[in-house]
C-alpha cells in the first residue's frame, strides 16, 4: 500500500514537473494519459481490489478521460476513412454524413475531453497527496526523531470563546492538568523518571550537541522563549495592550495565539524544577507585543521575568529589546523570490540567549497551509511586517495560491537552519489546547477523534522541529478532511505544504540553483531532521512506531500511553542487563543494550564493596552488546557485577548476584 500511496503523488508531481517545462498541453495530456491508463491496467488486473486504493483513484479519472479522448479520435479517424471510401464510390450524401460525424468527435475529443482532463489533473494537483511511512532526512534529538503528543480533555474547562468570555482567560483552562501534560510530555520526550531529570537531560544533549560538552544548564544563561501573540500587533490598545474590541475591531472574536497557561507552566518548570532565575527568562513576540492578559496572569507569581517587547511600555511591565546591528540570517535565494528580503535583523535579547524556547500554536495558515515553529519565527524579527517573506510561502495573498507544488525555495527552511533561530533552540512545543483554522481565526471544536466536538486539548513536544512539524500536519490536515471542512478551506492540503519539510530534511528536495545557507558561510544546511507521514489517520503510526526509522510519536492519550510497547517509553534509568550462566565458572556472558555511544565501565565487587576486577572500560556504540569475560582466578563465593553506562553527562548503573564456583 506504501508504494501506491507514493505513486499517487509521483504522479502528481510528473504532472508539475513536465507542466514547469511549458510542455504543451496536448502532449501532456497524452504523457499523463498513457502513464495513468498503464498503470491502472498492471496493477488492477492481477488484483482487482487495488481499484480503491488513493492511487488508483488519481489514475483512474485521468485514464477515463485519456480512454474517451482516444476512442473519440478512433472514431473519428474511422469516420473520415469510411467517408473517403464512400466518396470514391460516388455515394456522396453518405460520405458527407460520415465527415460530419468525424468533424464532431474530432473536436468534442481535441477540445472538450482534453480541456476536462487538464482541468482535473490541475484540480488534483491543487491537493496533496501524502506518500504514508516514506521518512527522508535524519532524525533529531536524544531519541532521533521522536514526538510526544499528549492530549487530556480536562485541560480546558469550558465550551465558549467569545468577547465575554474569550479562551485566554484562566477560567477556560486548568492550570494543574496543564502542568501534568508538560511534565509527562518532556519525561516521554527523554524517557527520564522525573522532570528535572528529564530537563537536566534536555540540556545536556542540547549543549554537546553545539560543542559545549557534556554539561548541565549553569546559572546565568539566559533562555528566550519565543511565544505565538502576532494580532496584538493590530488587535490591542496600544495604551493598554489589552484586547480593543472597539471600531473595526468590534466584530472580531478572540484569536486562536499562545494560551498564558502553556507559558506558565514552561516558566514554571524553569524556575522551580531548573533553577532558572527570573530574570534570566525572557517571553516575547518580538515584531508584535504580548497581551496584558498573558502578562498580569504570569508575572503574578513570577514578577522578575522580562516580558520583551519592541517598544518603550516600562510602565507596563516590559523591558523594551534592543535591535543588533549585525545581519542575523541572509534569504537563501538571493532575492530572486523575496524581493524585499535579502537578510534580517533580530534583537539583541534573542540574537544572545543562550537557549531558545519555541513555543507555537496547532493552526493552519492562509498563506502557508500551516503555520507551527518554523513560522512562528515571522514574528522575530525587526520589521514593522512579514509582508517581505511571503513569497517565500505557497501564496503571497490569503487563499490565492500562486506557489503550490513541491521544489520551491521555502522561507521556513532559512528559518529552521539559522544558527540564531532554529539551531539555537533547546525544546520545540505546539500549544494545541485550542486549534484553528487560520492564524487570525478563533478557535474552533475540533470534530475527529479523539476530540468529538470539543478543543483538541493537546500539547505536543519534540527535539526534532521537522518531525513535530510532520505531525501536527499530519493532524491538521486530518480535522481538515473530517470536520467543518469549509472553514478549513483545504489548508493543510495543499499540494506543497510539506514541500518545505522535506527540503529542511534533505538536501535532495531543494530546488534547482537553491543552496540553504542562511548564515552565509558556504556551509550549507544538513538535515534538519527527519521528514514522513503517519500510515493513516485512524492509527497514526510512524516509521519508528512499526519497528523502522523515522518518526516515533508517542501518544499520551487521556493518561494512557497509546500504541507502543513498553520497552519504546520506559525510562532511560530502566537499564536492564542479563548475564549467563550463573552460577559459573569460568566464562560469564554480559548482554545489554545501549540506546546511544556511551561510556562503558563493567566490573566485579565483592560483598565488601570492593573492586576486584574491571573487566571492561570502553567507548561503545549504540545497539546491543553481548560479550563473555573470563572469570578465572577468582574464588569461590558470591559477587555483584556492575554494568555503568554513561551517557549526556548521566551514569546509569545496572548491577547484579552472580555466584562463581
């Protein structure tokens, strides 16, 4: 079924292609035609239920329409031959006749037929097809690739979001069970058994991984937490930066943005679970403001962390940011696409954070089909607009549409790959309590399972932004087919909407004369992480969920852990070895297994505690090891091995009787 599936969408995309070279008209549709009718006929006739399979319902209009158009040229050529010979017969009302009718089907097949076919195959290209359990690109993070999602329905309290009663207010959302979803969210993400641990871990990996070793977070850096509250910038009383529903403002209802109890929550743990100081946390939408509302809620108990904003608004509690002079990250395609975007400005407090949280909203986007953390980062820079980005999306205007398909140069790829912005990030999360169907829009209920009707109430999390981006597409462009599909205007469906996701996980995708390189160094991007979609939208499952590689999503469903078997989310600290024979007497087998290159230390303790014999210290690779170690010399009695294995700057030991007579 895989390969069906991704045939669906090469045939879209050799549609695209052969179309981006002019090809004419009536040749393509002959290619397409031949091509489709082919393969309809090598897979159906052997096996006639792949008729219902996606591919087999892209093929087999166009075919249809390809049959008819050749019949009715058959017909006609048959038509003109017989009239010719007619003719030579001098039997001329017949042979007149007979050229009738080839002059009709000629041109109901030469106009008609081929102008519905292009039509259908334009209207086709319109939507993506999304090729199931294909991952390309390499995965992020201590446990590559991996994605949490964790959904609990009491997170939210009530059922309204309206001018009263808008979604943001705390009264709509409980700040305890939201508290919990992190908390399990990034101890699933690390596999760790507490928070701090799995913070500590986060860190660590986070910090080796830009060449600063294996250390922990240390006091005085800094962390930017990069929150999603854009319409404040046109949707806020610029005395108050509280919510103006006042003029032309009157009948907009509350926008789906950052819920202040997701950000409490992240500050929360920083503070109380880290050891961050206050003042050593920023939360800012740079190009825009954040909302009183988010302020008041979350400096009532955390009062010295800085709320950054691009204005002078002291009074308000802000601290005004500070533009660096420097270029922060250079467009990678020279103008040719972005006219008005050749490099960007961000402001100091982010430029030098030593860690960047980004923390976006489960919305899609009337420009980009979605918008989750890569474009999130719209809103970081100096500019009074994003306007000069757009064209680097699928449309440069609302719902228009004029860049679809795949092998385009895509602003988000800049924007992961910035050593300030997407490299720079410590944690990547989807503030999906509430979800919607645009980024100006309100929240909606969302119809499929498991919401039924009510807020997605969902937080996901991951290391690898492509990946996590990867699933919340996948879930978007799954309420998008299943529920109030009206509102959702085809958004994540459109053909393209991942085309930057695969060209941030590999190189192969980018396009023609593009070379990703936003810091301008000739040193062009590797991948980003890894890129797939789920199997279908009733199991959800990913390459690392069916026993490959790719994307693993861990779903922490209503308390309970969703489709995977135990040994995929124990904790790390469940280090488990065997050993045999035991007793023994002169050979002792050790096996265990290593999630990632580790420090390996195995020894022999007597009951006093005391070393008796180190029979391994090593650097070992990730997978299982199975090694036997000689035992001879040792008396008789009982002993306890000692398997330590030190990996991200945490030593997990594993220890154990064995008796050698």
């Amino acid at each position: 079924m895989k390969n069906e599936n991704r045939y669906s969408g090469k045939l879209l995309s050799v549609y695209n292609k052969l179309k981006s070279i002019r090809i004419p008209g009536k040749i393509l549709f002959i290619i397409m035609g031949v091509a489709s009718t082919i393969w309809f006929l090598v897979r159906v006739i052997p096996k006639p239920s792949r008729a219902a399979y996606p591919c087999m319902k892209t093929a087999a209009p166009i075919m249809s329409t390809f049959v008819i158009w050749l019949m009715a040229n058959l017909g006609a050529f048959a038509a003109f031959k017989r009239s010719g010979k007619l003719w030579r017969n001098t039997r001329y009302v017949p042979a007149m006749t007979f050229v009738l009718m080839g002059l009709v089907l000629g041109t109901f097949a030469t106009v008609q037929i081929t102008g519905k076919l292009q039509a259908k195959s334009t209207a086709d290209a319109q939507r993506a097809v999304f090729a199931p359990n294909a991952p390309i690109g390499t995965g992020q993070g201590i446990h590559p690739g991996r994605v949490v999602w964790v959904w609990d329905p009491a997170a939210t309290e009530t059922f309204t979001n309206g001018q009263e009663t808008p979604f943001y207010l705390p009264e709509q959302w409980n700040q305890t069970v939201i508290g919990e979803m992190l908390d399990n969210s990034l101890k699933l993400l690390t596999r760790e058994d507490t928070p701090a641990d799995a913070w500590s871990s986060l860190f660590t990996y986070f910090n080796d991984k830009k060449g600063k070793g294996n250390v922990d977070y240390e006091a005085g850096e800094t962390i930017f937490i990069k929150v999603n509250e854009g319409t404040s910038s046109w949707l806020a009383d610029n005395n108050t930066l509280e919510r103006d529903y006042t003029s032309w403002r009157a009948n907009t209802a509350p926008i789906t943005e950052t819920t202040p109890g997701v950000t409490y929550a992240i500050i929360d743990n920083l503070v109380n679970v880290v050891g961050v100081a206050e003042s050593d946390i920023w939360v800012a939408d740079p190009r825009s403001h954040v909302w009183q509302h988010t302020y008041e809620y979350i400096s009532a108990d955390f009062p010295d962390v800085n709320f950054g904003d691009k204005g002078d608004y002291a009074s308000l509690g802000r601290s005004e940011l500070t533009m660096d002079p420097n270029v922060d990250l250079w467009f990678s395609d020279d103008g040719d696409e972005m006219n008005g975007a050749v490099s960007e400005h961000y402001f100091d407090q982010l430029v030098d954070a030593d860690y960047l949280i980004n923390l976006a909203c489960l919305k899609a986007h009337a420009r980009a089909g979605i918008t989750l953390t890569a474009k999130n980062h719209f809103g970081s820079h100096t500019r009074e607009s994003a306007a000069h980005m757009h064209p680097g999306l699928l449309s440069e205007e609302n719902d228009i549409w004029n860049r679809l398909g795949y092998g385009k140069y895509r602003v988000q790829v800049d924007l992961m790959g910035s050593e300030v912005l997407g490299q720079n990030t410590l944690l990547f999360l989807v503030d999906g309590l509430f979800g919607s169907t645009e980024a100006t829009d309100p929240p909606i209920p969302w119809v499929s399972s498991p919401f039924n009707n009510d807020w997605p109430n969902s937080i996901l999390v991951s290391q690898d932004q492509v990946a996590l981006e990867s699933v919340s597409l996948d879930m978007l462009a799954k309420e998008a087919s299943e529920g109030n599909a009206e509102l959702w205007n085809d958004r994540p469906l459109k053909d393209g909407v991942d085309d930057y996701l695969q060209q941030a996980a590999s190189s192969e995708y980018w396009p023609e004369g593009v070379t990703y390189d936003p810091e301008d160094d000739d040193s062009p991007l590797q991948s980003l992480g890894v890129h797939e979609h789920w199997n279908n939208s009733t199991e959800m499952k990913y390459s690392g969920n069916l026993g490959g590689e790719g994307i693993t999503l861990v779903k922490f469903l209503d308390g309970e852990i969703v489709g995977l078997k135990e040994r995929e989310i124990e904790p790390r600290s469940s280090f488990k070895v065997e050993t045999f024979p035991n007793p023994v007497s002169e050979s002792l087998n050790i096996r265990f297994n290593l999630l990632h290159e580790s420090q390996v230390e195995i020894r022999i303790v007597d009951l006093s505690g005391k070393i008796v014999r180190t029979l391994d210290s090593e650097y070992m690779m990730a997978g299982q090891v199975t090694r036997a170690y000689e035992l001879s010399g040792l008396d008789a009695g009982i002993y306890i091995y000692s398997v330590s294995v030190n990996n991200l700057g945490k030593t997990i030991v594993s220890s154990g009787k064995i008796q050698v007579r």
